[in-house]
C-alpha cells in the first residue's frame, strides 16, 4: 500500500446491510414481491406513479430507524486523515456515510433525502412523502419525484468520477454485486490506468475476477482493518 496518494472508493448496499438496509440482490432483494429493476425505471413511475411513490417513501422512513455502522464510521476517519486525494462514490441513496461525516462523498445513483421537481427541474430537500405530490418549494407545481436515478437514466457525477479514475493510485470497491453498470465497470478504468484494486465483500461479486485483491467478510470488520492499514503507511 506503500505510495498511495489517489484514492477512489465506490460503496454498494452491503457496506449499509449491517446498519439493518435491505441489499437489492440478497434473498430479502424483493420489495412487496416486486423486483426493484420493475419498479427504479422511468416506465414504472409512468405506468405507477403512486407503486413508486410508495416503495421510496417506505425506504425514505426507514432512514430514521437505522445508524451508522462501522464500516461508515471508518470512511468518514479515512475522509477526515487521508492527505491526498479521496473520493467516495456511492451506489447506495441512503444517507449513512453523511451521517458518518464523510465530505468527500458522492451519490451517484442520488438521494431518498432529495426531490426532484418535473416542471422545473430544481432539486430540494424531499418531504417525508411524496406520495400525495406535494407542491415544488420552487415553483410550486406539484411534479416532485424521487431524486433517484432509475435504470435507463444517466447517474450522476459520471464526469467527476472519471476523472478520479483516471488519477487513481488505488480503487477499493466494498459491498456491491458488480450488477450494475456503468458503476461495475469502474474497476477496469482504474485499472487500465495503473490502479492497485481491492475488493472488500461479503461474497465474490460479478466482478472479482477484475481485482488485484478480494477480501471476503462483513463490511464492518474489513473496513476499518483497511482504513488503519492504509493509515499507517
Ligand atoms: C445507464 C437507484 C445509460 C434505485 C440504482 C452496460 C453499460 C451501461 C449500462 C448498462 C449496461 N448493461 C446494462 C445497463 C443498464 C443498467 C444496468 O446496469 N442494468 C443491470 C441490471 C444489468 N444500468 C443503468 O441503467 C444505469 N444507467 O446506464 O444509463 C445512459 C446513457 C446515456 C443516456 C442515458 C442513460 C443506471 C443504473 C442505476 C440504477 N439505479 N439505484 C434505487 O436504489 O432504488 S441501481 C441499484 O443497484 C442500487 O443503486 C444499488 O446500489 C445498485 C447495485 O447494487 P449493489 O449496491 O451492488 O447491491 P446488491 O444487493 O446487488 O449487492 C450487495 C453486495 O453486498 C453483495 O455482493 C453482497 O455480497 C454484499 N454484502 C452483503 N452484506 C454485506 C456485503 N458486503 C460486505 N458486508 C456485508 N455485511
């Protein structure tokens, strides 16, 4: 780990498993026996707005009842010590690395803490509901959606996060399938580019064969064991 200096790390659902968030693709993957790729897409939202509404108000209320674990904690200790570069890039649309304090934190895939207004474009914080289409704080209308991007939509920070890539020393991804795309595909950018990879999961991911090193456990052990040891050096 010696000569690091550029550090990109992209999270997924499992880093957020132990603070009691259900993952996409684990048994509990289904939600009302829908499965999630039906219901985050634009035609979904068209076709069911209030199904939609409902399934990120759920998750939305269920930010209030679950915390931090540490392997959150140990990122925002790495965001606060780490000399060099750092991003975070994160698939997951929760709230926990914020709430951990991580800064240098980005979300690619959005927020359930943000709407989105359809008639004006504006983002703002999101009511607990969204359910009824409340009124935009900007303009008023009543066209919110969640803040979420849905399959089929560009995620955000795509310009940034490439750029990270293309300068990173070392590129650890922790807790996510590799389903996913083009997030799965970050591995072999930082990669091409002369990156040390580490992958740190429960479980071998689609994309472990791309990895320097995988290491297998839960995110609350392997995290903080990888934050003090690039710490120390
Ligand atoms: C786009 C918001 C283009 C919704 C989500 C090739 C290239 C480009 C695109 C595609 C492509 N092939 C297909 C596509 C389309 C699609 C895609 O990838 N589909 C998949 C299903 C094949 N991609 C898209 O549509 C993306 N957009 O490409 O746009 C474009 C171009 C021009 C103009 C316009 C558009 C957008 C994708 C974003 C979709 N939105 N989320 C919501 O959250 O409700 S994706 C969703 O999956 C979540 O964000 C989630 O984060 C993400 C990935 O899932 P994971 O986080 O990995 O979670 P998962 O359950 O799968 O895995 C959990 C892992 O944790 C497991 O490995 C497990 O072992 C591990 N684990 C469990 N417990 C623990 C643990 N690890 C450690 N400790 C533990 N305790």
């Amino acid at each position: 780990m010696r000569d690091i200096s550029n550090i990109v790390i992209l999270t997924g659902a499992g880093i957020s498993a132990e603070s009691g968030l259900a993952t996409f693709r684990g048994p509990e993957g289904l939600w009302e026996g829908h499965r999630v790729e039906d219901v985050a897409t634009p035609g979904a939202f068209v076709a069911d707005p209030h199904l939609v509404q409902r399934f990120y108000d759920a998750r939305r209320a269920n930010l209030a009842t679950v915390e931090p674990n540490a392997a959150h904690e140990a990122l925002a200790r790495l965001d606060a010590e780490w000399k060099g570069e750092l991003l975070i890039v994160t698939q997951n649309v929760d709230d926990l690395h914020e709430r951990a304090g991580a800064k240098r934190l980005l979300h690619m895939h959005g927020e359930l803490k943000s709407a989105w207004c359809l008639a004006c474009d504006t983002r703002s914080p999101s009511p607990d509901t969204l359910l009824d289409f409340p009124p935009c704080p900007d303009c008023g209308q009543k066209y919110l959606r969640p803040d979420i991007v849905w399959f089929g939509e560009m995620p955000y920070g795509m310009d940034d996060i490439e750029l990270a890539l293309m300068d990173a020393d070392l590129f650890v991804s922790i807790g996510t399938s590799g389903a996913v795309y083009p997030a799965a595909g970050f591995v072999q950018t930082a990669k091409y580019r002369g990156a040390r990879t580490l992958e740190l999961n429960l479980d071998p991911s689609q994309g472990s064969i791309y990895f320097d090193e995988s290491r297998m456990g839960p995110a609350s052990e392997l995290v903080p064991a990888f934050v003090e040891e690039i710490l120390g050096t």
